[in-house]
C-alpha cells in the first residue's frame, strides 16, 4: 500500500471512529470540515481550469493570474485545514 493510500485509510478510520462515538458537536464539525474541504477543492480546480484554458488556450493571461491566484490560496486553505484535522484527531 503505497503512502498516501495507507494515509487516507487511516484518515478515514479516525473519521469513522470520531463519528460513531463523538457528539452531536463533533458530528457538526466533520460536516462543516468535509463541506470545506469540498469547498476548497473546487476552488482549486476552478483556478486550475482558468490557467489552462484561460491563459493557455486563450492566451487571456488576466483569467491564467486570477486562476493561479486562486488555486494557490485555496491549496493553502486546504493544506491548513488537513494539518488542523491531523493535530485534532490525535
């Protein structure tokens, strides 16, 4: 099992585990955290469609800086969430 996979499966085994024995609380808060980081995620690829189609293809370099800008602040976003979510499910 590669690495990130063998991550990711115990990622999800403390989600598991936080779920069924956390508190109404808890439970909003894995909600409101996956919710962010689909959110986060979308945006990333959202900036990553801008610079390659906007600023590649088109050549419209102002939607290639906007979609640089923002995939690089939302991966920033995410990176700060995945390490918040790691310190708390210690």
């Amino acid at each position: 099992m590669s690495g990130a996979r063998a991550s990711a499966t115990r990622l999800r085994g403390r989600l598991v585990v936080s779920w069924s024995t956390g508190s109404p609380s808890r439970r909003a808060a894995i909600l409101i955290g996956g919710t962010l980081a689909a959110a986060l995620a979308g945006a990333f690829l959202f900036g990553v469609w801008h610079v390659l189609f906007g600023g590649l293809v088109k050549g419209n370099w102002r939607a290639g800086g906007f979609g640089v800008a923002l995939a690089a602040i939302s991966m920033a976003l995410l990176a700060g969430e995945a390490a918040l979510v790691r310190r708390l499910l210690r």
